[in-house]
C-alpha cells in the first residue's frame, strides 16, 4: 500500500471513530476534531485522494447531525469547516498542475535551496596564507536570491562567478537556481576567457522573455597570486593595494549583459593584475551600492566598510553586505577574497 493510500485510510479511519463517538456521547463531543483532518487531508494529500477524505468528512457531519437530536449542531463551526475546505480545494488547484503536495513541494525546494547554496560554497582547503568569504542576502528575507557565486578550485587555480540575474528574491530565485547548476559546471569545463561567452550561449537558448543577468568572473592563480577578471555588465572588481591602502577598480574588464546579444557579437574584454601580501579582491552586486540616487554614494559607503573590515577578521562579508544602500529590498552579495 503506497503511502498516500494509507494516509487516506488513517483519516478515513479517523473520521468514522470521530462520528461514531459523537453518536454515543453527542453531549461530550463537538465537531472540532473534525477541523485538523480536513486541514491535514489538505496538507498531505494529492487531489483525488483529498477530495475522498471531504466527501466522507461532509456526509459524516451530515449523519451524525441528522441522528444526534438531543444535540444541536453548531452551525458555525460547520460553516467553517465548509470554508476550509473550499480554500484547501482552492490552493489544490492551483497546484495541480505539479502533481505533488505542498509538504513535497517545500522539501524539494529546500533541497533546491541546499544545493544552490553548496554551488557557491568557497573552498575551505586554500593555500596557506589564502582568504575567501562570501554572503549573499536575498531581498526581504527570501529564502531564494537573484544573486548567486559559483566557484571551482583547480590544483593552483581559483574560479569564481559572482552573477545577478534580473528580478530580485522569490521572482528570480527559480532563474538562479537552473543557471547556478549550469555556471557551475561551465566553470569547470571552460577555460577562464571561455567562461562567459558560453555562459551568454546557455543564456540565449533559454528564450527567457526577461532572462538577462550580471556576472563578475575572476580566476586567480594561487601560486602566484595572479588574476584576470572577466565582466559581463556588472560592477566593476575592485582591488585593495595593501601598499598604499587604497581601494581601485580593475579596470579593462568589459562586456555585455548575458542573453542580450548573439555570441558573435558579444565581446568580454577581461583585466589583469596580482593579488601581493596584504591585499584584497571584492567582488559584489549592484545591489550594495545601489539607491534611487544613483551608485555613487553606495560606492564610498561600501569602500568605508571595506577599509574598516580588512584586518578585522571573519565575517569581513557579512559587514560589507551590511551596509548595502538598498538596505532589503534588493538582493546584495559580497565576494572577498585577500592574501595574508
């Protein structure tokens, strides 16, 4: 016997000891209990099975109402009943079209939720001398983000692709979570100068109406401390010059959104520099330093954040992403990655 099938019989079962107690003691027991097997029904079960469990909950409210004379049926709580029964009918159809019930449903997305987060978990096996943090905050508190990293460790190679697909939590979570699966592995199969011009390829054939996205893409040569930086319209990398303490843009990396043009004519100029003792690579998107005046401000802001946050030990991210000009109503991330 399949599980469904025997979660129908348990409340079926339930049901009948419910009704026959009401007819033997219809002066102790109320219709109440009936409320969390209708509720539950709901829950656990796809519609045709749901809809058995209604229709022997209803005729046993009509049996025991009918037979029990010296007890008047509460017509609220029937009323009510009734209701929650049409609303869970309500939201079955607009499930139906998935075939799994909405427990199901949450576990899958979690598990979907665990594995973005696995895709863009950095290495904890870098070299010695070697730093990397990450955060991403959704908007509002989602669960799902528009932004997500992905990251890949070579012998004496670190990828990382930090990218921000269009829309922001909930909306965009369902587009982040089918390209993280494919960035990563295109992460792993591409050379670095590869990687978002293939990325732009996979995003094109999706024909999503509104499917363009951001992406930063960094590879760093862990002997040397050498890296090249690729944009795909996204902010620019910045890199912390531990000599003279200052903060720079990488400038040179350039190109295009992703999905937007056909890869002949889409070019991805990439930048090149070296991370020395002492400093630092940020990675981030446009939501920590965006606001409804522009990224200027939210620039310095961050800036400030990052200077007083080189040094201060873990969480450097988590404070960067703190200070984010958008505050929660966009999706923020910050990548950092430094050298002792």
């Amino acid at each position: 016997m399949s599980t469904q099938r025997a979660a129908v019989t348990a409340l079926i079962g339930v049901v009948v000891v419910l009704s026959v107690c009401l007819l033997a003691w219809p002066e102790r027991m109320s219709y109440a209990p009936f409320v969390p097997v209708v509720v539950a029904a709901g829950l656990f079960l796809h519609a045709v099975q749901m809809y058995a469990v209604f229709a022997v909950s209803a005729g046993a409210l009509l049996l025991t109402s009918v037979t029990a004379h010296d007890r008047p049926t509460s017509p609220t709580l029937v009323a009510a009943l009734v209701v929650v029964m049409l609303l869970l009918v309500a939201v079955d159809r607009r499930r139906a079209h998935l075939g799994i019930s909405p427990v199901a449903g949450a576990t899958m997305l979690v598990d979907l939720r665990d594995r973005l987060r696995d895709l863009g978990r950095l290495p904890a096996d870098l070299p010695a001398g070697w730093h990397a943090e990450s955060s991403i905050q959704p908007a509002f508190g989602d669960a799902f983000s528009g932004d997500f990293l992905v990251a890949n460790r070579g012998t004496d190679r670190l990828d990382l692709a930090l990218v921000d697909v269009s829309g922001k939590g909930m909306e965009a979570g369902t587009r982040s979570l089918m390209l993280s699966s494919a960035f990563a592995g295109l992460l792993d199969a591409t050379t670095p100068a590869g990687f978002l011009p293939a990325a732009n390829s996979y995003l094109l054939r999706q024909h999503w109406s509104e499917g363009f996205a951001t992406a930063v893409h960094v590879s760093v040569d862990l002997a040397t401390g050498t890296y090249d930086v690729g944009s795909a319209g996204h902010p620019s990398a910045l890199h912390y010059h531990a000599g003279s303490g200052r903060w720079a843009p990488v400038d040179g990396a350039d190109g295009v959104l992703l999905g937007v043009l056909e890869p002949e004519f889409a070019a991805y100029d990439r930048a090149h520099g070296r991370l020395e003792r002492g400093d630092a690579l940020l990675l981030y998107t446009d939501g920590v330093v965006e606001d409804r005046d522009g990224i200027t401000r939210g620039i310095d802001r961050m800036l400030g954040a990052a200077d007083r946050a080189v040094g201060a030990g873990p969480g450097v991210a988590d404070r960067i992403c703190a200070t984010a000009m958008s505050g929660e109503s966009d999706d923020r991330a910050v990548v950092v990655l430094w050298r002792d």
